[in-house]
C-alpha cells in the first residue's frame, strides 16, 4: 500500500509520541520533500523535528511535476500542494490530510484520502490502540488540534466510545 502524509498528521501524531501508528497501520509512508522541511527545519524544537530524520519507514520524495505544484500553490500551502503532487504521482492508496481545502482539491483528483481522526478510528479498529478518545483528549491538550465538539461526538460513536 502506498501512502503519502501531509504535515499535520505527523506533527500531531509525534505530540502525542504515537507517531509509530502510522508505521503499525501503513508500514512505510511517503512524504514531499516540502513536508519534511516543514516538519525538520521551519518546525525546529517541536514535535517530530528529531525524529522524522531518524526514521526509515517515513521516505521523502521529491516531486516531479512542477508545474502542477505551482498551480496547487494558488490554492493551498506548498506541503499540501507537494503532498497532493506525490500522491498522483506515486499512484497513492491513500493521502493523510486533515485540511479541508486540501481534501476538496484532492477529490478533484479522485485521490482517496484520510484525516488523522480516520488514522485513529483505523487504528481502533485493527486492535492497535485500545481506545480513541484518550488520544483524542490528548491530541487536544498537547497537540493543540482542533476539533469542533459535534465531530468530536461523532468520532466517538463511530469508535464505539
């Protein structure tokens, strides 16, 4: 399977010290050459900086269609652009992305796609965490992430919480 990340989903995961479930549920994830600079060098002394270095599993990419970055870049952020960019190019499974903009720009290009929530529902599901809402909890206080009260509920009845 292959599977392209953009930066959040990392950044968030390694707040919490779960980045590892994205290696349990995916074996290796792909990333742009943006995404890592955006977690490595412009997220220096916060979560995942050290570590995304040091990880095998978590491959940067450089992405070949630029032309296509450029007009990605007229809607979203460049990490996002690049992320959506390898995704076509690699032929991706799956496209880790939480914001919604980028997933209507995805759509456009019959990508399927994931959030972190979808990541942790997985999860759940395949017996690799034992329950959603302390990461979830968690995520929120350490992690900063946002997440509206009603998606939250949500979430929690489809983990079955």
């Amino acid at each position: 399977m292959i599977v392209v990340s953009n930066t959040s989903p990392i950044i968030n995961l390694a707040s919490v010290g779960l980045l590892g479930l994205l290696q349990s549920l995916y074996g290796r994830i792909a990333i742009p050459k943006a995404v890592y600079h955006e977690v490595v060098f412009k997220g220096v002394g916060q979560a995942g900086a050290a570590e995304l270095p040091t990880l095998q599993w978590i491959e940067p990419h450089q992405v070949v269609d630029l032309m296509l970055v450029a007009s990605l870049r007229m809607e979203l952020d460049e990490g996002e652009s690049e992320a959506i960019a390898l995704a076509i190019q690699l032929k991706a499974d799956l496209l880790l992305l939480d914001e919604s903009r980028g997933r209507a720009v995805a759509s456009r290009f019959g990508l399927k796609f994931t959030g972190l929530l979808g990541v942790l529902l997985t999860a759940k599901n395949r017996g690799i965490i034992p329950s959603v809402k302390p990461v979830l909890d968690d995520l929120i206080a350490k992690a900063g992430f946002w997440i509206s009260k009603k998606v939250y509920a949500h979430t929690l009845r489809l983990a079955g919480e």
